[in-house]
C-alpha cells in the first residue's frame, strides 16, 4: 500500500482518488501522525508528501520524519512536498515575491534526458499543468535533475532516478492537469504496484476485519434505504451473520414503497434479523403545525434519535454499532484555511447517531469514496437500481412539502413523485441525473378539467445534475418529456392541477425546496 503525507493541501483527497482509480491501495494520514514508528508499521511500498500552505522556509514548518528517505521506497513530493523534500535533502528553497509565485495554468516543457516517470508525457512538446504556489525551489538537492521547467518554476519537475525521488511543482491530481494520471500511473510502476487493489480483494479483507473486531458480540445497523447504509449492513450480515441486527426506522416520510422495499430486500432477500419501526404517527403528530425548515429538520433529527434508541435497546446487550461512514468524512484534515461558514441548512442526518449510546462502532466503509461503496455493493450483489439510487434527504419529503405537513398533502406528493421517477426511468434519464424528486408547492391553483373548476395544489419538478451536490445545474429535459410528464401527474394524482419545472441552478438556489 502507498501512504499519502497530508500536508494540509485543499486538493489532497484527489491524490487518493487518482491512485484508488489506478486500482492503488492508499492512505491518507496527517503528518503530524506520521511518526517513526508509524512508517515502521505502515511499510509503505511508496509515499506521496502532498501540498500545503505553510512555507518550508518558515522554522517549525510541517516536515516528515526524516527516516522516511532511508525506507528505500519511492517518494513523489507535490508542490509543498517537492520543496520540503528538497529541503530535507540538501537543496534551497526561497520564500515567494510576487515574481515568481504562480497560480492557475501553466506550460511544462521537457529539460533534461527524460526518465521513465515522464514516459508518455511531452507528446507534444509540453504539457499543461495546473500551479498554485509562492514559493519556490531555488537550488535542487544533490543527486537531483531537472526535468522539466516552466516560466515560474525552473524546477518543475525534478528527480533522482537512482532512489526513486520524485518531485513536481504543480499538480498532477487536478482536473487541470489534464495528463497528470499518466505521471501517477508511471509512479506506481516504478513503485512496483500491481494495480490489483479490487472490491473482491476488500470485500475479503473488510470480513476478517470485522469478525476481528466484533467477535461475538451483537451489532445494531440502523438502515436508512440508502445506498451506504445498505451496503454496511449486507457487509456485516456476510461477516457476522445473525449477531447483526437491523434497525429501519420508518418516519413516514419517506417516498412511495419505499417501506416495503427495504423490508422485502434485507429481512425476505437477504435474511438479516430486521426491527422495521413504524413510528410515522409519532413523527407526524410531532411535525404538526410546524412549517419552519430548520425546525422541521431539528424535530426530526432529534426524535429519530430517541426512537432509535428504544428500538436498539430491544436488541439486548449489543455492543456495537455500525455506521456507513465514508472515506471522506473520516480524513482529518490540516487544512489550515477552513474558516468558520455560514449554516444554510443545518442537514441533520437522521442517519448520524449519537455518541451517547455508549456502543463502540463499526465502520467497515471508512476506507471507500462513494463510487467505490457502489462498487462494493455490485460485489456484493445488490441490484443495480438499488446502488444506483439517487439521495434522498434524511428528513425524508417533510422538506419537499414546504410549509405545514398533512397526511393528505404528503399521499399527494407521493403519487406524484412516483409518476416523475417513473417517467424519468422510462426515458431512460435516471442515470444521467444526479437527483430528481417532486416538491408539492403550499398553494392551490384555479384550473378546469373536462367541464369543471378545479381548485388543487400546484407542484413542482426537480432534476439536478451534479458532482456532489455542492453545486448543480438543472437537468435540460425535452419539452417532450415536461408536457407528457405533466399531463400524466395531472391525470394520475387526484389533488394536483399544475406542474411546474424548476430551472434554477446551485447556487443560487439549493437542490432541495426547504
Ligand atoms: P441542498 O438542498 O442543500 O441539498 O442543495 C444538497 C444535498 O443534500 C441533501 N439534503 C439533506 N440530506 N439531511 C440530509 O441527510 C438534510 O437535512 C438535507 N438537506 C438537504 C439534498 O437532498 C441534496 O442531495
């Protein structure tokens, strides 16, 4: 496996990706963690020392330890680490003035005789890069070369063949380094990587990890129907057998079938021991009357946790909990620039659990990104509709129905929700969309069918695109597509006499209504 030293760059997380895509097993870990010892134990096969803020020519700046360079492995240093490797290792590194700091794109162009780690680079005489440092490297480490220069890095890419350093001024993990992978992708060969790091060999490992961890005892999943939890929960189930036990708390917020769904895919599918929890009168009568966002989110988020714990008490002496906790969540970040931001919504995950409990947790995902959950679903063969699934908010349609909650507002938006994901996946869209939902709108409009006044409530269509649902655009469906799916809401969902399709992108607007 290749260790990652974070040095605290905002881009850090990408490194990993581009080496988890090349079928590489890495970690992530802080260099303040990275001791001796820590090496010693790890053994990496290579090391990758990421960017950073700090300046090495600042004393006390972030440094690994030193024993690092007498593993013998190979070590690629990114912008802050090539100048902290360059410092380590004998050469000079100046403190930027304006003159030589760059940021944004940049030209690379080939210097030196060329080595294997730039193999298929320079096709056309240079290569583009992304750069953002200020300062800069003034004189290289003996036993280095240069390999490639740019106007405001004369050492751009630099290398001491004979013990594998290697070490670059920009980065190659950026969308804007359009060749980068090709570097990694040579840095791992010549670390001697395989590229055989497979969801099968995971699915393996992450078992006898469990059954290491949680022995005997009982463990209490709490499945959201989504696609994280799911796939925690069938992983455990496939370690541990009947020690697990489900939890499914049903808020009554949730969309059509959706219920049923779960229940028939974990407790009939896939025999796991499953408490489905009912409890959509309590969380109705508590949301009634309430119409404020954030205190719909907080009531939620705060009786979910209650009625877990009393269904998890059930169980009986179990001493874990597990948890669908991602890779990204559990980096801890150096980042030094990451300010205090304003809260926009407080997204209380019904799904997140208190650490009162008093259960120790299990968290066999904590290694994975989201496609790599999915892809571990795949292996462990889950439907594909079902992995491939949109999120869903944890507060379920109470936020898709903006204003009071009704039982009878909630069936409408049920019905019509169904239609749009049916018509959606008809057309073949449902892939192409990152996440499409209806919000019923809180007013009443006058239409007319056959001869009659109609007086019914209005809805809205939502369809997103995006990468991670920080930012997103709305998805350009046909005319075609918006008047069929129209004329079907209006005649299939008594209750709804107007359809609506929302075309604001994020920002402005957020994905959801509430
Ligand atoms: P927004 O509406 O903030 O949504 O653009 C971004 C993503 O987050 C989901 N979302 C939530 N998820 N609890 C959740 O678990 C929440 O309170 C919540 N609010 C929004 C939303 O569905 C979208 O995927």
């Amino acid at each position: 496996r290749l260790l990652i030293i974070d040095f605290g760059s905002q881009v850090t997380q990408l490194i990993a990706r581009r080496l988890r895509e090349l079928n590489v097993y890495c970690e992530i870990h802080p260099y303040q963690n990275v001791t001796d010892a820590f090496l010693a134990a790890f053994a990496p096969r290579a090391v990758i020392f990421s960017g950073g803020p700090d300046s090495v020519t600042r004393p006390g700046s972030p440094r690994p330890p030193q024993s690092v360079y007498a593993l013998g492995v190979p070590i690629l240093g990114i912008c802050y680490g090539q100048q902290v490797m360059m410092q380590d290792l004998g050469g000079r590194v100046e403190a930027g003035e304006h003159a030589t700091a760059e940021f944004g794109r940049a030209y690379v162009e080939q210097a030196g005789r060329g080595d294997e780690f730039l193999s298929g680079w320079f096709q056309g005489g240079r290569e583009q890069v992304w750069m953002s440092h200020g300062d800069h490297v003034a004189e290289i480490a003996p036993g280095f070369q240069v390999l490639g220069t740019s106007p405001g890095a004369p050492f751009a890419i630099t290398a001491d063949p004979a013990r594998r350093f290697y070490a670059v001024q920009f980065h190659p993990e950026v969308h804007h380094t359009p060749n980068g992978r090709t570097l990694y992708e040579n840095f791992i060969r010549l670390a001697g990587f395989r590229g055989d790091w497979t969801m099968g060999a995971y699915r393996e490992e992450a078992i006898a990890k469990i059954r290491a961890q949680v022995g005997d005892a009982k463990v209490i999943c709490g499945l959201s129907g989504g696609v994280d939890s799911s796939v925690a929960a069938v992983l455990i189930h496939e370690a541990i057998g009947d020690q697990l036990t489900c939890v499914f708390v049903d808020h009554g917020l949730l969309r059509q079938n959706e219920a049923a769904e779960v229940v028939a895919m974990f407790r009939d599918n896939y025999n796991i021991p499953l408490i489905h929890a009912d409890e959509s009168d309590l969380f109705l009568s508590a949301l009634d009357g309430v119409s404020d966002p954030e205190v719909k989110r907080k009531t939620i988020g705060k009786l979910f946790i209650d009625v877990f714990q009393k269904h998890a008490a059930e169980v009986g002496g179990a001493e874990f909990l597990a948890q669908g906790t991602l890779y990204p969540d559990v980096i801890e970040s150096v980042s030094f620039s990451g300010g205090p931001s304003v809260t926009i919504k407080s997204h209380h995950n019904v799904g997140g659990l208190p650490a009162k409990m008093g259960l120790k947790l299990v968290e066999p995902l904590r290694e994975l990104f989201k496609d790599e959950v999915r892809a571990l679903g795949h292996e462990l063969g889950l439907p594909a509709s079902f992995i491939g699934r949109h999120p869903f908010p944890g507060p379920g349609l109470a936020i898709r129905c903006p204003g009071e909650i009704t039982r009878e507002k909630l069936a409408i938006l049920r019905k019509a929700d169904a239609v749009y994901i049916d018509q959606i996946r008809r057309h073949g869209l449902y892939d192409e969309i990152w996440q499409a939902f209806v919000a019923l709108l809180p007013v009443r409009t006058v239409g007319v069918m056959g001869d009659g006044r109609t007086y019914d409530y209005a809805c809205a269509l939502r369809a997103v695109t995006s990468v991670d649902g920080m930012t997103a655009d709305y998805y350009p469906f046909t005319h075609d597509f918006l008047s069929e799916t129209a004329t079907r809401i209006i005649n299939e969902v008594k209750g709804i006499n107007r359809v609506t399709y929302d075309i604001t992108s994020k920002p402005p607007g957020t994905i959801e209504w509430e």
